[in-house]
C-alpha cells in the first residue's frame, strides 16, 4: 500500500509498487509495461484480482479501496462511517478513515463484512448497538424495500425484475470534463441493467460535489498532520542515528528534523507540510474552515436527494411519517463511475503531482458524507477492467450491497 494510505496509485509503498495483475490487450508480448493497481490498497487489489486470497482488507479514507477495485476489476466496499471498527488500523483523516472489504464477488463481500460489522469500544467512533439498531429499524420502515429483505439475495437473482419500485439518482455533476468515453459508456449501460432489473432511473443535482476533491485535500491533509505528528521517534517510528557535527546543532528539534525527514517518505513529507499550513493561524480561516463548512453542505446534498432521512440527524417520528410516504424525488442509491478512466501506466513519481489527485474526484465525497459506496467491475476497454460505483444513505449499507449484487454481471 501506499505510505500511510496516502497515494492513489501505488507509487509510495515503502517497497515498491504492487502491480496490476491486467495489462492492456495490445501490450502483450511486449517489454515493461506495468499498470498501477490503483491505491492506496493496491496491493490487496491486485491480490484478490490475481486470486492469492479471497478476501482482502484495506482502508479507504478518500477512495482506496474502491479505486483498486476499479482498476483491478474486482469489487470494493467502503462501508457506512463508524459501522466497522478501525482498532488496529494506523490512522491518516480520523474523520473519513473507514475499514474496506475486497474481493471478487458482492457475496464475499457481504458474508466478510456481516462477521466484522460490530461495536468495538476500543474504537471511540465504532457506531453503538442502539445506533445500529435505529438504523436498521428505519431501513426496514420503507414499504418499497421491505420486499427485496423477505428474499435471500440468491433467491432474488432469479426473479424476473427484483428491484422493481427503487429509485436510482445519476448525479449530474459526475459528468466531469475528465471522464473517458469507455467510463461513459459504462455508466450508461450499468443504468441500463438496473433500469432491466426493475429501477427507476432519475437524474438528480449535488450541486456542491464539485467541492469535493479541493475540501478532501484541505481536510485530509489537515488530519494528517496532526495525526503523523506522534511519529516524532521518541512515541513512534524511526529515530535518526544520525550525530549532530557540532555543538551548535545538537539541540532537540534538529534530532526531530532529521528523524522526521529521514523516516517519512515524500509524498507523506509533502502532505504533512500542507497539512500543518492549511491549520496554522494565518491560514486556517481561508482554507480550513471553509473547507469544513463546504463538507457540511456536501452531506446536506447527498440527505436532500437520499428517500432515506439521515440517521444521525432525524428525529424518529417525523423519519417515519417520511418513510412511509415517499418523499418527492428521493432516491434509494446513486450511480456514477468509480473512476474516470481505466488502470494508469505505473510510470515514475512525475512532477506535478497535484494531476495525481484528480483519480480521487468520483470516490471522495462518499467519505466526506460518511456515507457507504461499492465499485463493482462494469465493462473493459482493452482488456483494462472498468469500475461503477452505488452509493447509499448513511447506514443504509445492507441495501447498497443489494442492489450492488444485482449490478454485479
Ligand atoms: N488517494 C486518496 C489520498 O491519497 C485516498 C487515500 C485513501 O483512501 N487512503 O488521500
């Protein structure tokens, strides 16, 4: 994986990329063509694609493990905030950071996220029993959905159209300027599939998720800093052996600097930089804070489109008076491409590397929003697998892997 989860292609393991177990059709028989697994996960993409393990974890703060699943043509699942535990997991955005499950069905998926999806008090923000069950009983409150829970999911793949009466919302916003013709493509003929199954297909508006990519990288990095700061040699990590020369230099904060420099890698170094600037004094006001209250109107967008109220910010009896009819034009998942374009060249670390954040601008948001997102492969273009994306009300994960599984070819 990438170091401390910070990369999107793989580029900055500690020891050296993963590769991409897929190569483009017209390279085969030639020299040195390595394809990025996409990251950060990378590696437990490329694992499960090439069929060294079933199941594989990864940690998903802005995309990575739904970026690999694209890339390497397998599924990959970003779970709803707080509903698995991150004990164990090193962090990089406390406030995004999710425990990710890939493999290459939505059935394993399923079954692995079923036996780790459970309260854990050695996570502060793991979600509690009674949140989980308010969750639940809300999701199960809508008429239109109960149906698709009375059938197992195998059973419900051989009904004619299984999910008849769910709405799904195509943001228009995801027609970004950078998305490729075979993405497109994609996207179309998945709406296609789950409009045969039985969907009904609207367009909707998130007018503020062109935000995204800039807030993601304001507040991440933000996080980050503070986060990677106990990484100082003396509470964690490397220590620099390294001698001061002369007196002069032989006070603490050159022993930080040298271990601090010597022990991160420079991706990590160029974050926590960024990170420490956005949050200092003179600049916290232009970017920082407005980066948050950005993040809030983003997830008013996702609740203001979702038929599903927000578990976190409804109050019971009104939720239910809305669940029971449903509200105007609220839909039950969104569709949109994973990512804009299919595995890249592993070429060295180019220069500009802010190019490099533009692979995180579908995946994003569903971090910033809390809520759950699963790329399942949909489609090729030479030979180079293709990712689409669903995603969901927060908590309401059990139905995204519903409807993922009946997207799944
Ligand atoms: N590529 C994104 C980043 O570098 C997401 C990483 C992740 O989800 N861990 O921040």
């Amino acid at each position: 994986m990438d170091e401390f989860g910070m990369g999107s292609k793989n580029l900055y393991s500690k020891y050296g990329p993963a590769r991409n177990p897929f190569r483009p059709d017209d390279t085969v028989g030639t020299e040195n063509y390595d394809y990025s697994p996409g990251g950060s996960s990378g590696g437990s993409g490329a694992a499960v694609a090439a069929g060294m393990c079933r199941v594989a974890l990864g940690s998903d703060t802005g995309g990575s493990v739904r970026l690999p699943g694209a890339w390497c043509g397998i599924v990959g699942y970003k779970p709803t905030y707080g509903r698995i535990s991150r004990y164990g997991l090193v962090p990089y955005g406390s406030s995004l950071d999710t425990v990710g499950i890939m493999a290459r069905t939505v059935e394993d998926v399923h079954s692995t996220f079923k036996a780790i999806c459970i309260p854990d008090h050695r996570d502060m923000t793991c979600m509690s029993e009674s949140l989980r069950k308010r969750i639940n009983d809300m999701a199960k409150s809508r008429p239109w959905v109960n149906k698709l829970y009375e059938v197992s999911p195998g059973q419900s793949l051989k009904i004619k159209q299984p999910l008849k009466g769910m709405r799904i919302g195509i943001p228009r916003e995801c027609w970004v300027e950078e998305l490729s013709e075979p993405a497109l493509e994609s996207w179309k003929a998945g709406a296609r599939r789950l409009a045969d199954l039985g969907c009904e297909i609207v367009a909707v508006s998130l007018p503020h998720l062109p935000y995204s990519l800039p807030t993601y990288y304001t507040i991440a990095l933000a996080e980050a800093s503070s986060n990677l700061a106990r990484y100082d040699g003396i509470r964690y990590g490397w220590r620099s052996s390294e001698k001061p020369d002369d007196l002069h230099n032989c006070n603490a904060s050159n022993k930080y600097a040298n271990t601090r420099s010597e022990g991160f890698g420079i991706e990590v170094q160029r974050r926590i930089l960024l990170g420490t600037y956005v949050l200092s004094a003179q600049t916290c006001e232009q970017y920082y804070i407005p980066s948050q209250k950005i993040r809030r109107l983003i997830q008013q967008d996702f609740d203001s489109v979702f038929a599903l109220p927000n578990a976190l910010h409804a109050e019971s009896a009104s939720a239910k008076s809305r669940l029971l009819t449903r509200r105007p034009a609220g839909v039950d998942a969104l569709l949109f491409p994973t990512s804009t374009n299919t595995a890249r060249l592993l070429e060295s670390k180019g220069k500009n590397q802010a190019a490099g954040y533009v692979n995180d601008v579908m995946t994003v948001p569903a971090n910033l929003a809390g809520i759950p997102a699963i790329s399942v492969p949909a489609g090729e273009k030479n030979g180079m697998p293709l990712g689409l994306q669903l995603s969901a009300q927060y908590g309401d994960d059990e139905l995204l892997l519903q409807i993922a599984s009946h997207l799944q070819q």
